[in-house]
DNA sequence: CCCGGCTACCTTGTGTAATAAGGTATCACG
DNA sequence: CGTGATACCTTATTACACAAGGTAGCCGGG
C-alpha cells in the first residue's frame, strides 16, 4: 500500500474544503481536480464520507444541479463556519508542515527542494 | 481531540526516522526533541510501537547504553537501507505539501506564511 | 528499609480515517 | 435492450496515533 495514503489522512477534509472554498463543485469533479494538482490517489470512496461529514458539520451545503450527460450532480458551496474551520486548519497545516520541513531539513543540513 | 494528531498520521514514523538519522537517539529523548521542533504533541505510547516497527522493517538498530541516573537507554541508529526510505518518504512528503499547499493556496489567491 | 519521584522502557484498548470493492441510477448510442 | 460513461453512496478492512496502564532502575528523605 502507499504510504502517501497515510500522509493524507487528516488532510484530505481540508483540502476538500479548500477546493470548495474557490469555487462550488462535486465529488466526481473533485476527484478530476485533485489529481491535477498533484494529489493523484484520492479515489472516489474517500471523499463522498468525507463530504457528508463536512455538511453534517455545516461547513459546507450541498445542492443539486441538473447535468446535461448523465445524473444530476451534488455541489457544494462553503459556508461561514467552513471559511473559519479552512483558515484554523491551513494554520494548522502550516505550522506542521513546517515542523516537519525543520526535522526533515536537519537530516542533511538544509535542503529540501 | 486534536485534529493535528490525525495529521500526523503516516508522518511520524518519518519524523522519527529523520531523527535518527541526524544522530542517535532514544525514545524517552526523542519526544522533547520533537516538543522542541514544533511536534509538540508527540507521546510515547505512539513512538514506541513505531520504532519497533521501524527496526522490524531495518531502517534502524537498536542497541542499549547505560545511563547514569536510571535505566539503561534503548539508542537507535539509522541503517543504510534507512537512509534510502528517508529519502524517498521526504520526496513524497514534499510532494504532498506542495499539493496541499497549492491547494490551499488557492481559495484566498496565494497567501500562506 | 520503604516510599515517592524521575528516568526509561513497553503493551493493550479505543477512536479516527482512508481504501477497496461493490451497489444504484441517469443519460446516450446502437 | 445492452453497454459505457457519468455520478452518487455504502460496507468491510486495514492502518495508525493516543490514552492509560504496567514494569523497572536509580536517588533522596524519613
């Protein structure tokens, strides 16, 4: 198994929520979208729980919209509560990527790209 | 509970590799040193069980060196075959942020520090 | 000697979370 | 009607960190 799938635990919620902060869209869609920004594993099964549990915590609101080739599609937009919970958990994010960035860079003495 | 445990998931055992490559080390220690790098909430019930599995795997050593005021230190170092997964979990880790961090730039136009 | 506190190790039970695999339904094409 | 693409959702499995608890050596005070 890939161990990148570890490291997106606890991360996928946010940069779901991100992805939604720029602009509505749905889980097939989102799927399409991660991929190209480099998150290629992300499958299908583990964003559609995970978009549940947002709405259920109101960060996001889903709504349905006709599709012109094939079932409607569930969008979702970010709500207030999603904004905040997105700036906390970037906050978060970055300060752990950065305690990372500084163990990772002592093993060689500075350099990681 | 902390939503920046679950972001630790999958990195941990990097960290603690990591470590370990800088210089030897041993678990009791190894937990202020993470305090110390920003990981602060890093306890010993989860790095234990992750060195075991780090030895088992033969990324590390283990090896015992008495201590002055207690028991005697259970040291580790990092084999060659460590040395290698280092590497290729760092890329994958920096590949990883730098997804995310695309992403999360993207929902307020490129603003992370 | 016994106790409390510090160092240092390790294990078990619990909760969270992503994945693989599978299921439902709509639309287009022949 | 059957096939394939789009699009949604659920269940069983597996991985992982954490909290709590347990063992044991060393030291100082009573």
């Amino acid at each position: 198994m890939e161990h990148s799938s570890q490291l997106l635990k606890g991360v996928l919620d946010m940069v779901l929520l991100a992805l939604i902060a720029e602009e509505p869209s749905y889980g097939y869609e989102m799927v399409d979208k991660l991929q190209q920004k480099g998150l290629e594993l992300v499958s299908e099964g583990s964003i559609y729980p995970l978009l549940s549990r947002l709405q259920k915590k109101g960060y996001i609101a889903g709504y349905f919209v006709e599709s012109a080739g094939g079932p409607p599609r569930k969008y979702y937009r970010i709500e207030k509560s999603g904004r905040q919970q997105l700036a906390d958990w970037s906050e978060e994010w970055n300060r752990l990527s950065a305690g990372v960035g500084g163990v990772l860079d002592g093993h060689n003495g500075g350099n990681h790209g």
